[in-house]
C-alpha cells in the first residue's frame, strides 16, 4: 500500500483530514510511489493559525539568530544532497545529474540568505529639519506562502523558503500534488535544524488549498510559480484581498540564431536547453528564429543532436532526457507536434510514440524538431512544455527581435552570434526579464532577481536576492525630534 503523506503543521507531522488523494507516479515507470492528501480549507485555516502563533518570537529572534538555522540547513542539504537528488528524479523524472544541478541552485538562495543581516539594513537621514532625523527600517510581514510547481520540486521552494524565514516571516508550502516527496524531504531536513515550531509549514493539497491561502485575511503574501492562467488566477485573487503577490507564469523562450553563431558551442548548449529535463523548465529554449542562412548551417546540426540524445529513466547512467510528468502532459505535447504540422512546419525528427525498454509504464516524448514553423501561426505563441524545439526562418536581427517583442510571454530570450553589436541591440531592444547571450538557459544566480516580464509574470517583486528581501518586509519610515536640552531628562 503506497505512503500517503502527512502535512506538517505547528512543528509536528499530522495525518491530513481529507478524504480525497491524488496519486504520485514515477513517470519513468508508472510505478505508484505515494498517494497525496488534497487539504482542505479548514486544515488550510489551522496551517495559518499554527504559523501566526509561531510569528511573535520568531519575529523578535535576530536576524543573526535566525541565520543560524540556515548555516545548519545548508550542511544538511550538502551531506543529503544525493539522496534528495534521487527523490527528485524519482517522482520528477529528470536525470540524477539534472537533480543534482535543481539542489545545487537551490542551495544558492540558501546561501544568499544567510547574507540577510547585511541585506535587511534600512537607512537614516540626520537632521533632515533641524533637530528631527529620519530613519527606514525593514520589519517583517508576518505568515506568507507559496505555491510551487511540479518541474523543479526542490529548487523553486528555495527560491522563497530561506528569504522568507531569515527576514522573520513564518512560511506556509504548498508544493505541486504530482512532486510532494521532495517538499517533505526539504522540511523533514530543516526540522533536523531545531528551528522552532511553526515556523515552517508543509500544506499538501490542490485547488482548495491555493484558494484557501489566497483568500485567508492572515496571509499577507503569496508566491507561485506555474502555468501563466493559473500564475494570474492566483495574482487576482491574492491581490482582491490586499495581499502581496509575486506570480511566476509560462514561457516560450525564443532562441536567436545568427549565421556567425560559433557551430559547436551553439548546437551544445542549444540542444540541452531545449531537451534537457524533457523541455519541462521556464527557461527552456522552445523557438529558433533563424537568421538568413543560420537555418540550412544549423539545422542538420540539431536534427543529429535531437535524434543522438539518449532517453531514458533519469536513474540510469547516461540518459540525458527522462520522461515527461505525466500522460496527459505526454498526449498534450504529442497533439501540439501534431498541430505544428497542420500549420505548415516539417517534422524533422519526431518524438511522437516512444517506446524505452525496461520503462514500458513511462510517459517518454523524444526530442522533436519542427522547421519552417510559421512565425503567424498559433504554435508559435503557444507554450508546449516539452523537447520539442521549432525553427522558424527570419530575413534579419530586426525580424527576430520585432517577433521576440510581440510574444505574448517574456521569460527569456537568447542570441547565439559573435558580434558584440548584435549582442548590444539585442539585450538593449529585446523585452524579455532574462537575456541570454551565446547561452541556452539564462538562469540567474540567486543574488539576481528572476525576471519574467509580460505574460511570464504578475507582480512587481520577482524571486531571488534583493528582490526576496524586498517582497519579504514592509519598510517602516520614522522620524524622530527629541528635547534640545536634553539635560532636563536626567
């Protein structure tokens, strides 16, 4: 009988009280690994009430104090860091080098945020009128929460867990129902710790539950990272009850590609950003605009990088792209090769059907390439969260980046060239957050914000470094005039 998983509330695992469960899979096999409790809004309410008890002392713990814990779970991550890796490659499907890489830049922001008695400092101002002086401070907010998705089950917690605690907020996770195991090894981890009860929530649910923290008056704020519908259902409804609300969407990460671009770093780098964790990351390269005669040097190229990529369980020794999440993800993304076919685009290596021995259970989509995808045509402007890269031809840079520009997403965007000019115009005109130049992934490091634009995101605060510390406390201004003859208060 498979584990059904137990929240973490007030510092003690307890037995969730819904009925309802949603099944974890391996995607490699198809093997039941776990079963989900789907919370309630009441157990979302005791979740809030055990965190808000916890926020009085943990708030007057310094800051120095509470980085304290962190330095801990930092070591505990480090000695873990195998262990943590194969349970996420078990329910997430991706390599264990791809794991690897999640906690590695996960452990990142825990590292950063132990930085937060430096990053937390206000200002002053001295006699701004004679005698009165002013002063900004950083207090903390109080329960805040986030809701994370299935890709990265370790990273993306990290992203927001380690600012929100070292600022002295208390922290409610609700991570994706498909990927919880992750998520509980993450807090079981930070229990080992001694970091106070209360502090730090583990909420397993779905739909109820993210509506639930929207719309509880003792949350003050919400982080999310998932589809851009749901990324703006969670912004308007957190934002409707006052809360602060910082909500990562979709991508569809358009790849510039000109004729100088140097052919082996290229294809490298391209061909692990687009097929790499099966095309099921927000930066992911899903489009090449290929520059005049870009498209006939490159695309043999990428068809033999595509169709050399070995797929598999991520637990086996040399696979580089595992399964995707699930069936429906799989249907899903077969139907849209499908659809760019419709429009027009040659399937120059097609993923559609996999079968890998020993996985015969597993929801496998082979790198797929698409050229001639037409730039006006509906898969152009549609996310596939899959290995599937399309190449759409462009006569110029101008042609690229008005095409980059009207996308309705802004996640990323790259250039591959040699030209320090076309570098300059491309990172100067393009409108995306995050801007790669000769690299497939623009991931930012954890000291730089994540910056999705347009549809990729709703908020002002993005995740990460001075942003997080931002999003994580309110700024208090004080101005203060005391006695000119002090000498009478003695």
């Amino acid at each position: 009988m498979a584990e059904v998983l137990r929240n973490f509330i007030g510092g003690a695992w307890t037995d969730a009280a819904a009925a309802e469960r949603a099944p974890v899979h391996n995607p490699a096999t198809g093997e039941l690994l776990a079963e989900t409790p789907l919370s309630t809004a009441d157990e979302v309410e005791r979740a809030v009430r055990g965190a808000a008890a916890a926020f009085p002392v943990w708030r007057a713990t310094p800051a120095g104090d509470r980085i304290q814990f962190l330095f801990r779970y930092k070591t505990l991550l480090e000695e873990n860091l195998d262990d943590l890796a194969r349970t996420i490659t078990l329910e997430c499907g991706k390599t264990q080098a791809e794991s690897v890489g999640e906690l590695r830049r996960g452990i990142e922001n825990v590292e950063t945020a132990c930085g937060i008695p430096l990053l937390l400092q206000g200002y002053n101002s001295e006699d701004i009128a004679r005698g009165i002086d002013e002063i900004m401070i950083r207090q903390p907010l109080g329960v805040v929460a986030a809701i994370t998705p299935f890709n990265f089950p370790a990273m993306i917690p990290l992203w927001f867990l380690p600012y929100a605690i070292a600022c002295g907020n208390t922290f409610i996770l609700k991570p994706s129902e498909r990927v919880p195991l992750s998520a509980a090894r993450l807090v079981a981890l930070l229990e080992r710790t001694g970091l106070p009860p209360g502090v730090v929530t583990l909420l397993h649910g779905g739909r109820e539950a993210v509506d639930a923290l929207c719309d509880h008056p003792g949350v003050r704020a919400v982080s999310f990272v998932g589809s851009s519908a749901v990324a703006q259902h969670v912004y308007a409804r957190a934002a409707a009850r006052g809360k602060r609300a910082q909500c990562q969407g979709g991508a569809k990460n358009p790849v510039v590609l000109l004729p100088d671009a140097d052919a082996e770093m290229t294809i490298s780098v391209l061909s692990d950003s687009a097929f790499g964790c099966a095309g099921q990351r927000c930066l992911a390269a899903s489009l090449v605009l290929a520059v005049g005669e870009a498209r006939g040097r490159f695309l043999p190229a990428l068809e033999a990088a595509a169709r050399q990529r070995v797929v598999g369980s991520g637990l086996e020794k040399g696979v580089q792209t595992g399964p995707v999440i699930s069936a429906a993800s799989q249907e899903r993304i077969e139907r849209m090769i499908g659809a760019g076919l419709a429009e027009g685009a040659r399937v120059v290596v097609d993923g559609r059907g996999a079968h890998i021995a020993g996985c015969e259970g597993g929801t496998f989509v082979r790198p797929t390439v698409l050229d001639g995808l037409p730039a006006e045509g509906r898969l152009a402007q549609t996310e596939i969260f899959g290995p599937v890269l399309s190449v759409v031809p462009m006569a110029t840079l101008d042609d690229a980046i008005r095409f980059v520009n009207q996308l309705a997403y802004g996640n990323m965007a790259c250039l591959f060239t040699q030209s320090g000019a076309a570098a300059r115009k491309f990172r100067y005109e393009v409108t995306a957050g995050n801007i790669g130049i000769n690299l497939g992934v623009a991931a930012p490091m954890a000291y730089f914000p994540f910056t999705g634009w347009k549809g990729s995101f709703f908020g002002d605060l993005h995740a990460q470094g001075r942003d997080a510390v931002d999003f994580y406390t309110d700024k208090k201004v004080v101005v203060e005039r005391w006695p000119s003859d002090w000498s009478r208060t003695f």
